[in-house]
C-alpha cells in the first residue's frame, strides 16, 4: 500500500466573482465559521481537512499578491498579541495549532494567471516523485459519514494504487460547470469506476451521446468534486502541454492533462465521495458555504433555531437596482 504523504492545494487565482470584498482580501482568505465554532479563513480550513486526512505537508500554490496575506495569518503572534489574548486559553490554543500547520506548510507562486493546469505544475518540484492529494483553494467540504471527503479519496488511493479523482453525481444543467468523467464500475461500496472518458464542461449533447454513465439516473452524470489523487505521472502531461503551448482558452487546462494520462494507459479511477462540496468563489457559494459549516457545527442547536424565526418572519423586497 502506498501512503500519500503531501498535498497541493491550489490558491492562486483571483477571486473576481466575489469583487468587492477582494479587493482588499483574497478569496482563500474570507472568514468562516467552523464545524467548531472557530472563525477562520477558508484556506485554513481547507489545510486542516487535508491533515486531519493523514497528510503530512502542505504545498499551497499562491499568486504574488496573497502570499503575503497567507504568511501573516500563519506566522506566530507577536508579544503585543499575547498580551491582548491574556486570560484567553481558546486563543492561545488556536495560536498553538496554526503554528503546527505553518510547521508543514510550503509556498509556491504562480507568477501569471496561466490556468489551473499551470497552477498544479508549479508545485512539481515539491510533489517530488510520490503521490499527491490535490485540492482547490475555493471549496469547502462537508461529509455525510465519520470519514473527511479528502479522506474517502485516498483510501481508493492506497487499495489500488492508481490515481482516483472523487466525483459526485450531477444534474445535466450544470454540466457547464464542471468536468464530467464515465467508465466501467469496479466497486459497489464506495462507488468506484475505471475511468474511460474524461471532458471538460461538456455541452449537453456531448455529454449524452459520450459520457452516459450506466446505473446513474437519467439526466445525471459523474462530475469532478475537486478533490483528486495524482501520481507524478500528471506532471509530464501538464509539461506537454506547457513545452507544445497548447492551451484551450489561453490556459493550460488540467482536465486535459488528466485525460492523456487516461489514454496512455496508466490506470485512473473515479470514486462517488459521500459528501458535499460548497464553493466560496461565488457570492451564493459562500453563504451556502457558511450555512452548511454553521449547521454541521457546535451551534447547530442554535442556528436551526435562528433559521425557522428567520423564516417566519415577513422577508423584505429587494430593489430592483440590486437584482440588475
């Protein structure tokens, strides 16, 4: 068995969707509150699931704008700092946990907006020659069973020994959203497929005529989660496209790396995670983001309550200026 030992974590884009909040902080940096009742930005919450998963060390793929802004919510507080949180053990001991993630934590800067497949590509010389968990510096993940999603992904991993990318079953009307795979199923518990088609953000049609995947409703398909599990293999993919510039939209895309590893030959699964992935990049995203953490948290009690008198009570007409 081979045990995954490093992740990537991909944090370097933009966060457009959500203007004006950053203008001044990066998306990875928005606050949320956690399944513990903790307030912290997204980035950390994403790290720990990849820790609380078995990862050892943590590549965080950042541009040159939020590195900065990442290093400081990690490094040690200053003396003035504890002082302020005198008295405050929840704090301290919070301080004491962020130094033990900053501890496994690298950084590598993604000088241009080259894509997502580029962006995985710059973490080529940490990755080394082992395996890795690879996950998005926008998603949040809540899962349905005791075991983290991240989780549920390298136990495929390690019982077959080939690169796994977790998948959720997907209505037809967001297909355009998501890369979209179908194969041969190996597995009833979890469901796991051998992969034998992977497209990126297929139109309708396609997706009928070539990525059916049998034993799913009709009108659903399995699309990428994003959360994978890579060998090495990826990155001479990636690098093929980089050194023949082939880029689909001005990027280097990463499904389509994924797929000539697929079509070379190397064994590549898909596994359905038990659990459900909430993305902070739209505005929507994240509130649904803060309510699914908010309802599996401490305050669960509390926030349903909150929710039936929220409803109960008659709900103000938005503007028209504000629905333009």
């Amino acid at each position: 068995m081979t045990k995954v030992r490093k992740a990537v974590i991909t944090a370097a884009g933009r966060g457009t969707r959500m203007y004006p909040a950053t203008t001044t902080i990066q998306k990875e940096m928005l606050p949320l509150m956690d399944r513990d009742g903790i307030c912290k930005p997204a980035i950390q919450i994403i790290i720990e699931e990849a820790l609380e998963s078995g990862i050892e060390e943590v590549c965080l793929v950042v541009n040159p704008t939020n590195k900065s802004q990442i290093e400081d919510h990690f490094a040690a507080l200053s003396h003035e700092d504890l002082k302020l949180f005198k008295g405050k053990d929840w704090a301290l001991l919070q301080s004491a946990r962020i130094q033990q993630i900053a501890a496994r934590l690298t950084f590598a800067v993604q000088n241009a907006p080259d894509g997502y497949g580029h962006a995985v590509y710059c973490a080529k010389d940490f990755v080394g020659d082992e395996p890795f968990l690879l996950m998005l510096g926008d998603h949040i993940y809540t899962s349905a069973i005791e075991k983290r999603c991240a989780r549920q992904a390298l136990d495929v991993f390690e019982e077959y020994g080939a690169s796994v990318s977790a998948v959720q079953q997907t209505p037809t009307e967001l297909l355009h959203l998501f890369g979209t795979v179908c194969g041969q199923r190996l597995n009833e518990h979890p469901p796991t497929y051998d992969i034998e088609h992977i497209y990126e953000k297929p139109a309708q049609d396609y997706a009928e005529a070539n990525l059916r995947q049998a034993g799913l409703l009709h009108g659903m398909y399995l699309c990428f989660f994003g959360i994978h599990v890579m060998t090495p293999t990826i990155f001479d993919w990636i690098k093929y496209a980089i050194d023949n510039d082939l880029r689909e939209k001005g990027e280097f895309q990463f499904t389509s790396a994924q797929e000539r590893l697929r079509a070379s030959g190397e064994r590549y699964l898909a596994v359905e995670t038990d659990g459900e992935r909430h993305d902070i990049g739209i505005p929507f995203g994240y509130a649904q983001t803060q309510a699914a953490l908010a309802i599996n948290s401490v305050y669960k009690e509390q926030m349903l309550a909150s929710l039936v008198r929220t409803l109960a009570v008659p709900q103000i007409a938005i503007p028209q200026a504000f629905k333009d």
